[in-house]
C-alpha cells in the first residue's frame, strides 16, 4: 500500500487556509512509561454543497419523527432505542442497559503496538485527523513524530470520544502525527459476502492489449488540481453571483438563532471534554472546563457517580411514562 502523505492545498481550497480550527478532543498518548498530551482537529472538512432547508419565507425547519402504524407525531418521551440483530427482529436497549455496556470513560490514547503502515489496508481507513502538541508536550511529539518516520512503523490504538470508541492508526508524516480513524473488521465487506465473482486468469493478448493502453496514460505524478471539487465551486460561485444580483436572495429568519444554538451545544461538549483527561497520579487535578480552580480526581468521579444516579431517575421516569402510555393505547384500542 502506498504511504499515505500531505500534498500542498490547491488554489480554490487556501483561501480559509488561515481560518481557526476547533479542538474536538484534548487526551494523551500513552505506551510504556510515555504520556505525551495531544488535540485532536479534524483534517477535513465536509464538501462545500451542502444547503439548509428552509420555507419560501426563510424560516428554519425542525425535524419530527412520525409513527405511520398510528400516523401520528411523535414526542421525546415517546422514543426508545431500537437494536435489529441479524434475524430481522428489533431489541428495545433502555438508557440504563445502554449506559453499561458504553466504553469508560477516558482521556488516553491507548497504544497497543507499532506496525508497519503498508500491513494496514486500504480500506480500513475511516476519518483522518491531525494530532497537535498540547502544554509542553512539544519536545515529546516532535520525538515520537521523528522516531515513527526513521523506523517506517505507525500505531494501533483505540480513544474514547463522545461517549464511542474509536480504533486509530497514528501515523507520522513530515514531523506531523496523524490519527486515521479505522474501521472494525467487521464494518468490512468481503467480495464473496456481495457476490462477486471468482477471480479467473486473463488471456495474455487481452492483458497485453490493457497494457498498452495504461501505458498510454501512465504519469510520474498526480496532478493535485485534478482532485479539485469542480461542483462545490461551481454551486459557490452561481450562489455568489445571486447574492451580488440581489436575486432569490431570502432573509435567513431563524437560521441565525439556530446556527448559534448549534455552536453553543458544540462548544459544551468541547469543554466537557478537556475534563476527560486522564491522570497518572491519584492526587493530580485536572482543570474544570471555563474555570480557572482546579478540581481534584476524585471530586470529579463523585460528581460522575451523581451525574448517573441522576440520569438512572430520569430514565426509570421515562420508562414508566412509557409503560402508562402503552396501557392507555391498549385500553383504547
């Protein structure tokens, strides 16, 4: 498999080269007796095509969920989790069964070994990242970055975020850690699993024949314009010309409130998660998220077991809302 590498950003994608880009994760890298503390930023970004649906007048639209066995809305309290298992049938999964089997919580990048990059395939990989030295872990990163490259190996390890656990190849490239997300082998088709067919030898005039037109289009490089996203600038530019007309140009009523809504949310979590970062040591203090006291280990682990109890009474609420309101339907039916 071919090392995967950075190219220089093209033209039409530089000009937010220079625009912040948000940690979604603080932790530390841990192997041996290492720790060194990272953040994560994500190394992509979604392609620029994608549009909010709104009414005619600019008003945002919300999402609903409706039952069409009753054909009715449904409301919050109304919702559970559903799990098909490979039979076809569906498993309701309660708060409380789906709070236990979730990954503990943690701040460390677990390394589980070091192997060369080309044994992972291709396939496997799921979402690139970039890691970012975080406090005085610089000299450590650029150590690690460095020894990674000399001796041609990436790590295999696992994270948990947002309450999902996360397999991860980091891999180093030109003094940058990299972590790609990866796939669990189960997430992976085989061909034979689709139905394809049995690879069958080819006949040597015809292999010959695809030879020679390969040749034809054989390069030394690849040409980083040609991975240009044609049709997001395309949807840009025509809806920047509109704009500039004053043409079909509607006031994004609600859309601003919504937008800041999302962000607020965003930036809780981001800040929960600097909490998250695991200490080596039972008296070392972590900082509380938008504060400047410290808070030690274990008086974050009470509020932890406080925050569950809480969430066990509310969920043990809900449920038995739900098991009224199925009684109800069925006295009515």
């Amino acid at each position: 498999m071919p090392r995967r590498t950075h190219h220089a950003r093209s033209k039409g994608a530089a000009d937010d080269a220079v625009a912040p880009v948000r940690s979604m994760w603080s932790g530390t890298i841990t192997f041996g007796l290492v720790s060194i503390p990272v953040d994560l930023l994500s190394a992509v970004r979604p392609r620029q095509t994608a549009m909010k649906l709104v009414d005619k007048s600019g008003h945002a639209l919300g999402r609903e969920y409706h039952c069409a066995k009753e054909d009715k809305t449904l409301g919050n309290d109304e919702l559970v989790r559903g799990y098909q298992t490979d039979d076809g049938k569906m498993v309701v999964i309660t708060d409380e069964e789906f709070e236990s089997v979730a990954p503990q919580m943690s701040g460390d990048i677990e390394l589980r070994g070091f192997v060369p990059l080309e044994q992972i395939p291709p396939m496997y990989f799921q979402k690139p990242y970039f890691l970012a030295p975080s406090g005085k872990s610089a000299k450590a990163y650029t150590l690690l970055a460095a020894t990674m490259e000399e001796t041609g190996r990436c790590a295999i390890g696992s994270f948990v975020m947002r309450d999902h656990e996360y397999l991860v190849a980091i891999v180093a490239d030109n003094g940058v850690l990299r972590a790609d997300t990866l796939r669990y082998a189960d997430e992976i088709r085989t061909p034979e699993s689709i139905g394809l067919p049995k690879a069958k030898k080819a006949a040597a005039n015809k292999v010959a024949r695809f030879t020679k037109a390969i040749d034809d289009l054989k390069r030394t490089s690849l040409d980083m314009s040609e991975l240009e996203d044609s049709d997001a600038r395309a949807l840009r530019e025509l809806a920047e010309s509109k704009e500039q007309k004053d043409e079909d140009v509607i006031h994004q009523r609600g859309l601003e409130e919504a937008d800041a809504e999302a962000a607020e949310g965003s930036a809780k979590v981001i800040d929960l998660m600097e909490v998250l970062r695991k200490s080596l040591s039972k008296n070392a203090v972590v900082s509380r998220a938008g504060a400047s006291e410290p808070i030690s280990l274990a008086e974050r682990r009470a509020q932890r077991a406080d925050g569950a109890s809480s969430r066990k009474k509310v969920a043990a609420k809900k449920s038995s809302g739900r098991r009224k309101a199925a009684s109800r339907r069925r006295r009515r039916a």
